[in-house]
C-alpha cells in the first residue's frame, strides 16, 4: 500500500530555503508605507543623477 500524501503549494530548490506562492503582500504595511513616502520625498528634493531639471 502506498501512502497518502498532500500536495503542497510550496516548492523545494537546492538549500535549505523553501519557495512558495502563497506570500501575502506587504503593499500597505505601514512601515513600507512609511519608508515609500520618505523615499519619494527624497527623491522629489535630491532628484535622481543625470537629472537636468535639478542642476540648473
């Protein structure tokens, strides 16, 4: 007799890591909601290299 196994959404690759599909969304966390908003404000005041607009 052969065992009854579950199917299991999850993949093992070489290591000891194991990946999965089911990660839930850290889009409205609030410390990545946080660090987003610091980040476009630097962004906004800095501008990114290369950016013309910000030298003259």
């Amino acid at each position: 007799m052969s065992a009854i196994t579950k199917k299991d959404e999850r993949k093992e690759l070489k290591g000891h890591g194991i990946v999965s599909d089911a990660v839930r969304s850290y889009e409205n966390d609030p410390f990545f909601v946080k660090k987003t908003e610091q980040a476009r404000k630097t962004l906004l005041k800095v501008g990114l290299p290369g950016d013309k607009k910000k030298q003259q």
